[in-house]
C-alpha cells in the first residue's frame, strides 16, 4: 500500500518538488477554475483535461501548503494573492511550532498579530477568519493549546465583540470564529485551559450579535 501511494517527484504547478519518500493521499486539478479531484492514477483531470496536482499527506502537505501560498502571493489574482498573504503569516506560526522552534514561533506569532492589526487598520471590511483560522486549527493540530488560545482572543477583539452586522463577510467571520472556538473547548485539555473561560463567553457574544443582525 505504501509503495502504491508514493511520489509524484516532478514539480507541482506551484513550485512543490516532494521528497521521494513523500506518499500522496489523491490528486486534484491543478486550474485555480476547476479544481475537481482526480483518480490517484490519474495525470490529468477528465473534467477540463489540465493537469492535476497530488494532495500530500503529511508531512508534505504542510511543506506543500507553504510552497502554494508563497507561489500564489508572489503572482496570484489580486484577491488570491491578498488571501494567500494573509495565510502565509499563519502558516509561518505553524511552521515553527513544527519544527518546535519555540523562539520562531513566538516570533512568527507576534509578526501574525502585528499583520492583523495593520490590515484591519488599513481596511476595516478586511476579516481575519482565513489567517486566524488557520492559525487556531494548525495550533490544535500540533496540541498549542496555548498558541490557540493567543490568536482566539486576538480573533474576538478583531472580530469587534459583539458587532457582526456588515454583511456576509462578517457573518461568515464570526461563524468561523465560533466553529473554532467548539474545537478549541472539546480539544483535549482545552475546556480546563485557563482563558477557556475568557473564550467561552466571547464566542456567546460574538453569538448573540450573529443573531441581533439576522433580524
């Protein structure tokens, strides 16, 4: 079985080279207008007839992630590229809590919160949820129950407290939010967190205000 789910070596579309040990979960097309999955055998996608991109398992697929949003903020569509930017400062912090790096991480960290506050200076309709997202759910991946709890609580103060009215955007922020928020509780060790409390009641006013804008 592993034999039969190893390597692709060539190059992704994005740039990624795996290592020959790399082992490939299945593959998807590699058009940002297509992106249909594709048998593992399979080189080329039966729905537009592009190539297709391998889906690593990990760790490669986290090496592969960093390649892609480094790939797509360098030359993306502006709006990729905008997003893959603001991810890329989230993946930096996942990177070095895998490398256990605790000085990087610290450091990767402190960059993600500075980005944050800036971005949403510069644009007060800009939302954190991809970034942060990313963040959190890397974070309890690798058991950061405390690097989790830092970037919920930048989330909710981004997130304006209990103001979700602005349109989709900000309804699709908080709901992030909140579904992040669940798995932080019922991660293991995370209700009995110390801030766990603090998170708990921020969710319920980010909650309460999801509803008082539906009205």
């Amino acid at each position: 079985m592993a034999q039969w789910r190893r390597r692709p070596r060539l190059l992704t579309s994005y740039g990624y080279r795996p290592p020959p040990e790399a082992t490939i979960r299945g593959r998807r097309c590699a058009s940002r207008d297509c992106g249909a999955p594709v048998g593992r055998l399979r080189r080329r996608c039966a729905r537009c007839g592009g190539p297709a991109d391998p889906e690593f398992d990990e760790p490669w697929a986290h090496e592969a992630l960093g390649a892609e949003l480094s790939w797509l903020a360098r030359g993306g569509p502006a709006r990729e590229a905008g997003a893959a930017r603001d991810r890329l400062v989230a993946w930096r912090v996942k990177d070095a809590v895998v490398r256990r790096d605790d000085l990087a991480a610290a450091q990767a960290r402190q960059v993600m919160h500075d980005y944050a506050d800036r971005r949403r200076a510069e644009d007060s309709r800009w939302s954190p949820g991809p970034m942060l997202g990313l963040a959190v759910f890397g974070a309890l991946g690798l058991r950061d129950l405390d690097g989790a709890a830092g970037d919920l609580c930048l989330w909710l103060e981004l997130s304006g407290g209990d103001e979700t009215a602005g349109g989709p955007c900000a309804f699709g922020n908080a709901t992030s939010f909140m579904h992040a928020v669940v798995s932080f509780l019922a991660a293991p060790g995370g209700a009995e967190h110390p801030i766990a409390e603090e998170i708990r009641r921020g969710c319920l006013r980010v909650a309460g205000g999801c509803l008082r804008a539906g009205r």
